[in-house]
C-alpha cells in the first residue's frame, strides 16, 4: 500500500537543505526582544524577560495564511505537537450520543481530548456543549472552529505545563489565539475553491475593520466572515466507497483479510427466531433473503416481492454479499454553513486607565447522511402474531435487524456561541493591574431525521391490515423494497439532544517588573485571583431519556428505556461548579552579563505557584520552577519542572448512568464447559451481549501531574537569522478518570465467586433449571445470565509519556531576490505508557492462582494498555517545513507536512498476527500572490494557492471512511483564489 514518495521526500529535503527551519513554531528564543515583546502565554508578568525560558511556539498570521485554512480545524491540525482530534467531521462513533457537527478538539501531544487549556487573548474558552467517549470515558473539549481565522494575529503554543499560571487543564500545554486589536482600515476577502476529483466547493467572505474615536483615544476593531461547505457523498472517494475495503489490498500479504470487511451482518435482511422449529422451514432461527440467493435444497417460503424466508439465523447463513454495508450511502464530510463575528474595543482615559471589551458571536448549522441504525441486543422484541404479512402465525422474535426503508438518517446540527468581556488595565505606581469579567456560552441543537420509535414498529407490526408495517422487504439499497408511504410515516419519528455549557469568569491581576534590584537585575512578580463558574446540561430526546420507554407489546414485558431503535439510553445530564484560584509568580535574575562569569553569561528564574479550589473535587497548590542559562550569547540552555493536574469533567461527576451494551466474554457462566471438557479453555467461550453502566462520581479526584523539559537554543554568530532549539519534555500522570472495564470486572467478578465471595458490580438474575444442571458436579455456585454490570468512573490509569521537539527558523534579507524565512517544526514522540495501575496486576496473580487450583490455565489479560507510541493515531514522527518568500508586490509559500506512520490494532493479518501499518503521510501546500499598488485594482492582493498539492490521499486504514479522520483528510488537492482589497 506505500507509494513511491521520492519525489516529494527530495522536494522536502530541499526545503531542510535551504533552511531546516519551523514553519508553525516560531521558537520564542528565534527573534530576541521582538518575540518577549508579543509573547503572552507563559507568564502573567508584565514586561517580564522570561520568554526565553519557555518552549513557545509562535504561529504567525502569514503562517496562517501558508495553511489555506479555512477554519480552526485546518489550521490547528497543521501543529506537530498536536495529536489526533476525536471530535470531527468524520467521526461517527456513537450516533446521536456522539460530538457532531462543526466541531474540532485540541490534544496537545495527544494527551487525549480535555489536556489542553485554550484560551482566546488570553483567558479561557468555553467547551463545547457536546462530550463523547475516549477509552470509554467522558471528554470534553473547547470548539477550534469558533475563531473566525481571518482575525488571527497569532497563535502561541506554550509546549510545558502550566497549571502553576493557568490552573487546571495545562497538562499537555496551553495555546492561546490572539486576535488582532490594532488594525486600521477596512479589507474584504473572497475566497472560492474546490477538490480536484470531488464535488467539493468551498467559499468565504470576510472582512475587517479597525477605526479611532475621539481623538484616537477609542479604538474599535472588528471581524467576521461566513463560510459555505458543500457536503460530499462517500462514494467519491474509493477508500469510502464501500465499507467493504478488501478490493483495496489485492495483491498484498492482506488479500481478503476480513478485517477490512466492516459490513455489519445486522442488516435490513433481518434474522430471526420462533420459540419452536417452524414446519414450513424445519427450524427456530431463519432469515431473509433474495429469492434468487437461496441456496440449493434449503428449506425456504416465498413471501412475495422476490423475497424468500429461509432456515438458519446465524452469520454464515445470511452470507456477507447480504451485510450492510454503512459507507454505500453517507455524507464523506457535512454541509456547512457558519458565520462568525469578533469586535474589539479599548478606551484610554486621560488617567491612563484603560477600559476594554470583546463581543464575539458565531453560528453554524451543518448537514449530512449518514447509516441507519440495527436493533440492539437490549431492544430485541416480537413481531405479533397479528401482522398481516407474518406467515407463521405465531409471534417472531426479531434477533437482527437493520430496517432501511425510511432512507437514511439525516443529521443536522446548529450551533451557536456568545461571548463578552469587559475590563480595566493601567498602573498604580509601579504595579500594572489588569482585571475583567467573562461571560462565554455555547449552545448546540442535534436533530436526527428519519429515526424509527420502537413503540410505533411495534404497533404497525401488529396490524392485520395491508397498512401494516411489512418486516420481510430486505435492504432497500440491495435487491429490497420499501414499505407503504402510511406505514413509513407512521413509525418514522425525529430524535434530538440539547447541550449547552457557559463560563462565568471575574479575575484580578497586578504585576511588577522592577519589584526590587538584585546585583544581576530587576526582580519581577505577579500575583493574582480568580473565580469562575462552569456549567452545563445535556438535553435528551424524551425517547432516550427514560420519558419515553420502550415495553413488548406482545410478552407485557419492560425492554429498554430507549425507544429510539439503534440507540442506547442516555439519561438528562446538568451540573455546574465554582471554582476559587490565586497564583504568584516571580522573575528572578540569577547571573547577569555584567558580572563577567566565565560560561554564564546569564541565569534567570521564573518561580510560580497557583492555588485551586473546585467544588467536589477538593483543593490544590501547584508549583513550578523554569531556568534559563545562557553558556554565551550564541547558546542557551533551558529547562522547567512543574506539577500540574487536571481536575475531573463535569459530565465525569456528574453522569447519571450510560447504558451501552457490548459483546464480552462470561467468564464463570464459561467454567463448567471448560471443567466437563466441551470447552478447552476460556477464550474459547462465546460472547454474551452484557449491558454496562457507566456513571460518574463527585468523589472523583483530581488527576495530578508532574513534568519536567530540558532544552537548548543555538543562535550561532556565523549565521545570522538562524534559530535552532531542541527540547526533550517528559510528564506523568496518576489517578487519570477511567474505568476498569466492563470485561474486567468480569474477570473480577470470577475470582470473587471461586473464593466464594459475591461481586457488587456484576448484577446477575437467578439460575434457571439449565444453568444448574450445568453447574452440577463443577463444585461451583450456579449463577444466572448478566443483567447487567457497573463500571463507574475511577481515579485508576497511569501514564508516562515522553518526546523530543526541534525547531529550526532561518530569515535572510537580500537586496535582489527578496527576503526568505525557512521554518522547520518537528515532534517525535518516545514514550507513551499507560495502565490500570496495581490492582490489575494483584487481580492477574490472583486469577491465575485461583484457576491453577481447578487445573485451568489463566489465559485473561487484565486491565493494562502498555506502549502506544505508533499506535493508532500515535505516530513517532510528526513535522511540517516551509519557505515564505517576498520581494516587492509578489509573494510565494510552500508547506511540506508529515505524518509518521503507525500501527493500528483493530486489524490483525489472519496467518501473521501482526498489526496493520497505517502509512505515513506527506502533503504540500503552496500559493503565489501578488498585490496591486496603483490603478483600480490598488491595494488589491490575488492569490492562487492550493492544499495537498500532489492529492495525497489518506493512507487506508480500518476506521470509518477507510482513513483515520481524527489524523488524517480526505478532502485532496484543493485549489483556490483568494482575493482581497484594502481601503
């Protein structure tokens, strides 16, 4: 599957070989004075020099430019230190209970979703009002997409933790997108592109304004724009075309591996079960089908409309050329429509006291197909006996079942987010005070169409009229046909969720530059307050909140609270916190050039500690001690050692319960089978369909981290305007929320019952006359079947992880040819550990003791996940390289961007065992432009650019679309004009 990258590798090279310099990290250390002077992120001192201390990364607005990004998505993807993003256009985990819409996450050094703090000039973002699942558990994450891209001054990226200045979330770093506040004028730009091979358009319209009010003491900026997507259907990419992906690796050690088939055998030609062998078909279990695909001599009934109901209801009966196939007709990416806005003001009095203010709003509403949905193994119920198409005469028991005829779901989701903020800043004698009040909400509609209510199919099965709904018409899309327009609308429903989450923040904040003199320079502080209040809720649907359930008709019997088929109930969820802070933060110059050291030219401190209290999850002081040693004027090393923590979500604390149903293993229900030898061991046990419930806790602790970097800057004298650093950084993590797992607990539940004990998380109905015969002779307690298991969220995991960034700036100044700036921005990640914690280990002993006592091999694996560098969206190596030219009105960019490649552990080679290798990934971007300076078209900037120059295509992978969506794109070559005018 590789492809021959010679050609692009040597075009990259010669970028490194001119420059080997970082397009979107603009080490803080590159440009002196210039970058301290800009720099925000990283220390609340005012004025302070302690920018050379820390790992910042600066992207600059040409840089943004050099992205052809329209939105925060593109853009922040574009980072290396940024890991994959769970919450996208193409993730489709989770249905309705999953993040949709126009949404992005940030995951600095792919930490996971909720490790990175984001901030907007500054101070905090809202999340968004959307979570979802990662390892099972509940994140939550700020919205990329809300910064209208065309307003960005820069984006800096502090790569160390920084809870000692920020609090809470600063585990992987921080980014803070500052927006432009001291322009003039007005300009308008105009974009219009589209995918080479694809339908795909897009187009933007925005604008900026900046302007003074009296007599230049009011300044006022504003920006905005609105942007239109076209969504395009999965069948115009071959890796998407087919959920079937085999076609794709003919000719490889991977031909026809089933790993890459992920058709579901749940599919609109249903299987199901009568409660005796039926005569017309000599068994319990049948399915439909085709009649033109019925097997020689097997026993069948035509049904009419070319459909046949035939013996045998197991997977290999219906055959994979009947599976359902979810890619055959779903959006590749939504319809977008959004609109942003951002204003600024400032106000200087005569006192010197200035006042300023930020409004922001943005709006998106996004559209798209996507799969139908099967009836889960929870929500399993009875066609009447009544329905008039029911040739049996009995009641049916539908097993599985993915009905279609409704067409497929349609998804739309709106957004919308306000945000203000009010402030004052000047001076009271030596001290700079900054203070402000922050009011941030988000809010987002899901609505899903042509959903069925479990309750109404029930009902239209059960009429003896022809209006009936009809369960034997087949796959509407495969060789099927579609019921009755009246029996449609009459079980067809629209499902939606609600979220909304806001921030209230108030701060205070003084800082003094020149506190007092010590012999090497002036000691600079900080200190500060702060009280924020979070708060959210997630609306459901009445029928997948328990409003609306969901009880057989037929047996009288409670099935589910979930009315809506193929989804799991998930309960109303709201809470909020306040949370009370206050930092100090001290710059300190240790040795000074003046004191004429040999190999110190200079030694500076940055000391800082910030207190945290939260509601439920208790209180915290973090520390943090960062240095910085200049050898000679041409070489710095620095390094840091902090604490930090990220405290739990709210939805972790306040959950109610997730139901969502698995296949696992019964590991003691398995025991007799092994003891009486029909089973040879336990991983030959068949899985059972096991309900979990997931809940949170408000005894969930903080997770607590510590971290530590050690780097050098190399300014070398021989070669003015290069910038070389390196850093290594290295953090761990404990009590990170988990859960232990559903399989797990099973295996602890085993141990439990062969020591006699009983499990409080594994809920068991009573043994029936079967399962104590089964158990007769083993010397074992008889259980019953699982009712279900709970799995609350804990602090359990641990985690080290470990990397290398270098970065790489070279400007030179020409008097012919212009002026060049060469950047290189690389991360390689080394180390990435995780696991349970001791208990698995504990558990694992015990089992195996326990089990040898009954002469039964252990063959469970508790609870540790191990190293995931080059796993799954973890690749070893990340980079991005560039060259920005400009002489006169003309101008030119290129991008190089890489990704590694790694491994991914859903598919497994049949005779090797081994992993699939996701390939890595290399695309170019680049534009030329030119800018009028006289005539009708002055002041008037065209550019010609285009992204992914050579249409590289994702690398295949077995994830939805053929590709990893949270890593890589489908979108391809996408070519643009962009055209803009200043007044």
């Amino acid at each position: 599957m590789r492809k021959n990258t010679f050609f692009k590798a040597a075009l990259l090279g010669s970028i490194f070989g001119l420059s080997v310099a970082p397009l979107h990290a603009q080490d803080t250390a590159s440009s002196g004075e210039e970058i301290e002077e800009i720099s925000v992120v990283g220390s609340q001192i005012k004025g302070a020099k302690v920018a050379d201390t820390l790992p910042v990364s600066v992207v600059s607005s040409e840089d943004v430019e050099l992205t052809g990004a329209f939105s925060g998505d593109e853009l922040y993807r574009s980072i290396p230190q940024i890991g994959f993003s769970t919450f996208n256009d193409n993730n489709t985990s989770g249905g309705i209970n999953g993040v949709r819409g126009d949404v992005n996450s940030m995951n600095l050094r792919g930490l996971g979703t909720g490790n990175t703090l984001a901030l907007i000039n500054g101070r905090r973002m809202v999340l968004h009002p959307g979570f979802q699942t990662e390892l099972l558990v509940p994140v939550v994450s700020p919205n990329t997409n809300v910064l209208p891209t065309m307003g960005i001054s820069r984006v800096e990226v502090l790569r160390d933790g920084a809870a000692a200045i920020y609090g809470a979330d600063a585990v992987g770093g921080v980014i803070n997108t500052v927006l432009q506040n001291n322009f003039e004028g007005l300009e308008v730009q105009g974009r219009i592109g589209a995918v080479d091979g694809t339908s795909r358009e897009e187009y933007s319209l925005n604008m900026k304004a900046g302007f003074e009010l009296n007599d230049g003491a009011t300044h006022i900026n504003i920006f905005g724009g609105y942007f239109h997507r076209n969504a395009v259907p999965s069948s115009e990419r071959l890796a998407s075309r087919s959920s079937d992906r085999r076609p794709l690796l003919e000719g490889t050690e991977w031909e026809g591996d089933t790993a890459f088939d992920n058709r579901s055998s749940s599919s609109p030609w249903g299987r199901f079960e009568a409660d005796d062998s039926l005569d017309s078909l000599g068994d319990d279990d049948f399915h439909a089908r085709p009649c033109s695909t019925v097997s020689d001599g097997a026993a069948f009934l035509d049904v009419g409309n070319g459909v046949c109901l035939t013996e045998g209801g197991g997977t290999s009966d219906l055959g994979r050329d009947l599976y359902y196939d979810h890619d055959n007709h779903r959006s590749l990416n939504s319809k977008i429509d959004r609109f942003n806005v951002f204003s600024m003001l400032t106000h200087e009095f005569d006192s010197g006291t200035e006042f300023y203010a930020e409004a922001a709003y943005y709006r998106s509403k996004t559209w798209r197909e996507q799969a139908n949905g099967s009836v889960l193994s929870s929500q399993r119920f009875y066609i009447p006996e009544s329905n008039y198409y029911n040739p049996f005469g009995e009641d049916i028991e539908v097993r599985y079942w993915r009905p279609n005829d409704l067409g497929p779901r349609i998804g739309e989701v709106t957004g919308e987010t306000y945000r203000v903020l009010a402030g004052l800043r000047g001076a009271w004698g030596d001290w700079d005070y900054d203070t402000a009040i922050l009011y941030n909400k988000a809010t987002k509609h899901d609505l899903t169409r042509n959903r069925y209510s479990l309750t109404k199919l029930q009902q239209q099965l059960a009429l003896d009229t022809p209006d009936a709904y009809n369960p034997w018409l087949g796959d509407v899309r495969n060789g099927g046909t579609a019921n009755s327009q009246t029996a449609l609308d009459a079980v067809r429903i629209d499902v939606t969720r609600d979220g909304m989450t806001d921030l209230f923040l108030t701060d205070f904040k003084l800082s003094n530059a020149s506190l007092f003199t010590l012999p090497a320079g002036e000691i600079g502080m900080a200190v500060g307050v702060e009280a924020r209040n979070e708060s959210f809720s997630d609306d459901r649907d009445d029928r997948l909140d328990g409003t609306i359930t969901f009880t057989d008709m037929v047996t009288g019997e409670f099935v589910t609270t979930s009315d809506v088929l193929g989804s799991s109930p998930t309960p109303d969820t709201s809470g909020s916190r306040w949370v009370l802070s206050a930092f100090t933060e001290f710059a300190v110059p240790v040795i000074s050039p003046d004191m004429e050291i040999p190999l110190v030219h200079s030694l500076d401190l940055q000391l800082a500690a910030r207190y945290e209290k939260f509601d439920y999850s208790g209180s915290t002081v973090k520390p943090k001690v960062a240095a910085s040693w200049v050898v000679t004027p041409g070489l710095m090393l620095r390094g840091a050692w902090s604490e930090g923590f990220r405290a739990p979500n709210l939805v972790q604390i306040f959950d109610e319960g997730i139901r969502r149903v698995n296949t696992r293993e019964d590991y003691y229900s398995c025991l007799p089978d092994v003891i009486n030898g029909i089973e040879d061991n336990l991983e030959g046990c068949s899985g059972v369909g096991v309900e979990s419930v997931r809940s949170g806790s408000d005894k969930l602790k903080n997770e607590n981290t510590t971290q530590w970097n050690i780097g050098a800057v190399f300014q070398p004298e021989f070669a003015p305007g290069l910038t070389v650093t390196v850093d290594y950084w290295k953090l761990k993590q404990n009590g990170l929320v988990g859960i232990f797992g559903d399989q797990n607990q099973l295996a602890y539940e085993l141990l439990q019952l062969l020591r006699g004990e009983t499990s409080d998380s594994v809920v068991r109905g009573a043994p029936d006359q079967d399962a104590i015969d089964r158990f007769a002779g083993t010397g074992l307690t008889a259980v019953g079947d699982i009712i279900e298991v709970h799995d609350p969220y804990l602090n359990l995991d641990n985690r080290t992880v470990a990397g290398i960034d270098i970065a790489v700036i070279q400007q030179i100044e020409t008097d012919n040819w212009g002026d060049f700036t060469f950047k290189l921005n690389a991360a390689k990640l080394d180390r990435f550990d995780q696991n349970v914690g001791e208990f698995a280990t504990t558990l694992q002993a015990d089992l195996d003791t326990e089990l040898s006592k009954l002469g039964i091999a252990n063959p469970i694996d508790v609870g540790g996940v191990g190293d995931l560098v080059r796993e799954n969206g973890r690749p070893k190596w990340r980079y991005t390289a560039g060259l920005n030219w400009r002489k006169d009105n003309y101008g030119a960019g290129l991008q190089g961007r890489y990704v590694g490649s790694f491994y991914e552990t859903s598919a497994t080679q049949d005779d090797t065992g081994e992993y699939w290798t996701v390939d890595s990934w290399f695309t170019v971007n680049a534009n030329i432009h030119y800018t009028f300076q006289e005539g009708p078209l002055e002041d008037t900037r065209v550019r010609l650019g285009v992204t992914n120059l050579f249409n590289e295509l994702p690398p295949l992978a077995d994830e939805s679309y053929g590709f990893f969506g949270s890593i890589h794109s489908a979108k391809g070559r996408f070519l643009y004009l962009d055209i803009k005018k200043s007044f």
